[in-house]
C-alpha cells in the first residue's frame, strides 16, 4: 500500500499508481485519462465550482453558480477496467437576469435564488492498450448521465443522455498528455422524439514542477452537430482551464482557473477540491 501512496503522489511525473494504474477523473481537470484507479483500489474526489454569469439557455435564467460538493467516485474493477459515479453534487443559482427561454413557463422559482441537484453520471471505463515505450495508453469510456436535476428549479433538463469516447494518454519526460475524442447523444428537453448527436473533445497537458507538485491545463468540450439552431441545453459548449496540483501523502489537492470558449459559457469560473486514492474495504 505505501508504494501504490508514493506512485500516486507522483502521476504528474508520469509515474503509475500500482503496477500501471492512474487517477481516473483527475480533477480539476475533465479530459480522461485511460489509465483506471488501479485493481481493488476506491478513488474518492470533492470539490468546490464558482462561475459568474452562468447561463441556463433552456430555462431563461443567468445568474452566479455555486456547485459542491462535486463528488465523484471510481472503483478499479481488476487493472483494465473501472466503474465511475461523477458529479453528485447541489447547485445553487442566485439569479441576475431572466430571459425568454423554452421551459420559462416550468420554472418554480419565485424568488432571486434557486438550487438542486446536478445530473449525476455513471460510467464504466476499459484500458485496452497499456502504455509503451512508444506508443500511448488507450481506452474506452462510456457513460449515461442521468436526470436528477429538475426544469422546474431552471437547473436541469430532466432529459437522459448518452456518451461515449476513445481515450488517449502518453508520458514524454515529465509531461503527461491526454486526448479524447467522442460522440454525445443529447436529448431533445422540447421533444422526446429528438435528439443532439455532438462531437466531444479534450486534450491536456500536466507538467511536474517538483515531485509534489504539478500544474496543468487543458481544452474541453462539444460541438453540436444539428444544422441550424440546435435544442435548448444541447448547444456547442467549451471551456479551458489552468490549475495547479500538489500531493501530500495519499491526498491531492487542486485549485484551477477556468474561462468559457462560446457566448453560453461563463467567461471565467474558479474550482478547487481534494482526491483521495485508498483500498477499498471489500478486498479480500
């Protein structure tokens, strides 16, 4: 266990956590790795978001949002595999401006604040090849992310989507990059007989300063396939982001900056949080 702890302190040196295995969601980051947690190991995340003028295009309300506490679970099923729960989490809106929008009419939000819970995703992720000398790490994900968050608090879109998407990863030195690039099938929240098919995309870079600490940043997001004005909520959306990262026995805590790539993302937003990596109880 003391040797999984020190390889997991180090993943922004490109080192492995336990015979090959790395952080799965690495916060704050949202492009995946495909390396899973590791075999009989829990990842534990937590985390803080704050972004000023948050739009909600479906419901009509823009406001500023804070999210927590963000928590996010993986459990490594062997050394190949994993299965995730992402984003458990509450929102809370105070609202700044209210605009004509599809579900306006199904807000229950008499006042200037609404809150709820966020969409939870569950997703299961496959290495399929391990990382070699030259060639990179490569993996499946695949995920369902679930309507947990209502249309009447303005929040949510009370719609199930699918995703899917090829992972990438490869350590030069003491660089490790990250690519993604996938399908999304968002549904209609107007239409049930209508759906979003979008591009998904991510690409990231994390460099060691120490061997404690890092700083990373990436590229992520979709791009809507529909021609003409695509549905409510499933709109082109993006963001970068910049962070840092530092370990300290078997936690890693980050803080990141993040700023949106189109008209309906917040243009700047602030995320800190903590991972924790521990074996889990049910291993024999």
């Amino acid at each position: 266990m003391n040797r999984r702890v020190t390889h997991l302190g180090c993943w922004g040196l490109g080192f492995c956590l336990a015979a090959g295995s790395a952080l799965a969601q690495q916060r704050p980051l949202l492009t995946e790795d495909p390396e899973p947690v590791g075999d009989r190991l829990v990842l534990l995340e937590a985390g803080v978001d704050h972004t000023w003028n948050h739009i909600y295009p479906a419901s009509g309300l823009k406001g500023t949002l804070l999210r927590a506490p963000r928590l996010g679970f993986s459990f490594g099923m062997g050394s190949q595999a994993e299965i995730q729960l992402d984003a458990v989490s509450i929102s809370r809106l105070v609202i700044s401006e209210r605009s004509p929008a599809p579900l306006a009419h199904m807000l229950e939000v008499p006042g200037d604040t609404t809150r709820g819970w966020d969409d939870a995703v569950i997703g299961a992720k496959v290495k399929l090849v391990s990382e070699g000398a030259r060639r990179p790490a490569v993996g499946l994900r695949f995920a369902t992310r679930l309507p947990n968050a209502s249309n009447e608090t303005g929040l949510g879109l009370d719609t199930m989507d699918f995703f899917q998407a090829l992972l990438v990863g490869k350590t030069v030195q003491s660089i490790r990059v990250v690519g993604n690039v996938g399908v999304g099938i968002l549904s209609d929240p107007t239409r049930g007989d209508r759906q979003n098919d979008v591009l998904t995309y991510g690409i990231s870079l994390a460099r060691a300063i120490t061997t404690a600490s890092e700083i990373v940043g990436e590229v992520n997001g979709r791009i809507s396939t529909r021609r003409g004005t695509p549905p409510p909520g499933t709109e082109s959306r993006g963001r970068m982001t910049f962070g840092l990262r530092y370990t300290r026995g078997t936690l890693r805590f980050d803080t990141g900056l993040f700023t949106g790539l189109t008209a309906l993302d917040p243009k700047i937003g602030v995320t800190t949080g903590v991972t924790w990596v521990f074996q889990s109880p049910l291993a024999p």
